[in-house]
C-alpha cells in the first residue's frame, strides 16, 4: 500500500469542485438559515413562521445550520491532504491513513440525498399550496441552484476522492 502522502492530489476540476461545494454549504446556506434561526421572519409568512418557530423551528434550523457546516469541512476533506492523513493535532491518529470507505460511503450518500432534496424541493414547489407555506416560495429561486452546487460539487469531489486513494491494481504474475 501506498505511504500515507502517497495519494495524488486532487484534479483542479475535482479541487474546484470540493471548494464550490463547501462554499454553497456554508456561504450559501447558512447565511439565510442563521437569519431565520435567530427568529428573523425575512421572506417568509410571519404569522405561520411565528408559530412555527416557537414550535421547534429554531432548534431545526441551528441544527441545519451545524449540519451545512459539518458538510462543508468534509467537502475540503474531499481535496485536502487532511482527509487522507489524519494531521498531526489530531492525537492518537496523527500521521495515520483516514479509512477510505467512509468518506467514500458519506460523500455518495449525502450528494446523492441532496440531489434527491433538490428534485422534491421543485416538485413540492410548483405542487403545493403556496398559502400554507411558511417560507416564501421565491427562496426555491435561490435554494435549487444552491443545492444543486452542493450535491455535484460533493459527487465530483467524492469520485476524485475515491479514484485517488484506490489502492494500486494488482499486477498479475506471468
């Protein structure tokens, strides 16, 4: 197997990629989450935010908020020699291979759920009574190319990811 700084660095397509799904994650969506988690009604229904807030909205939203911050550190994981190599602040681990299939297995999972998020949010955008919504249906205008940045960015970064740190083919005896 290869030493642990071994591993080819990303391509500039998949590096790019990695960085643009980290910024969606966290200059994109958290900006406006965090204004609605600290209870501002900005484009949205006031009175049903109101309600819906003080019925666990906000914990939701904080939680959205760590979870598109905890995606934007492993998008840079993706393509940063931090997610093949443990560093060496990080004790008992320091120097050590981070185990491949889980970074893998994560990055298809959770690409793939927000693409799936994506295609539900537009079905559920132009298939659903816009009265009863608590956010303005405009946020889809800014929501789907936000989550569609996200999701590609994780897939091409999650497969660069992937090829880079297959072990070597075995090369078969004559």
């Amino acid at each position: 197997m290869p030493e642990p700084t071994a591993f080819r660095p990303p391509s500039r397509r998949a590096a790019a990629a990695g960085y643009i799904a980290c910024a969606s994650a966290t200059i994109g969506f958290i900006p406006l989450h965090a204004i609605w988690a600290f209870g501002s009604s900005l484009w949205t229904n006031e009175e049903k935010f109101r309600e819906w807030y003080a019925e666990g909205g906000a914990a939701y939203l904080h939680t959205l908020n760590g979870m598109a911050l905890l995606s934007g550190i492993f998008a840079l994981s993706l393509v940063r020699p931090w997610g093949t190599v443990f560093p060496r602040w990080v004790p008992l681990l320091a120097g050590r291979r981070v185990p491949r299939w889980p970074v893998v297995v994560t990055a298809g999972i959770l690409s793939v759920f927000l693409f799936l998020y994506t295609l539900w949010a537009i079905y559920a955008t132009f298939n659903s009574d816009t009265s009863e919504a608590i956010f303005s249906p405009w946020i889809v205008a800014y929501g789907i190319p936000q989550f569609l940045l996200w999701s590609v960015g994780l897939m091409v970064a999650g497969w660069s990811y992937y090829r880079r740190t297959a072990p070597p083919a075995a090369v078969p005896h004559r």
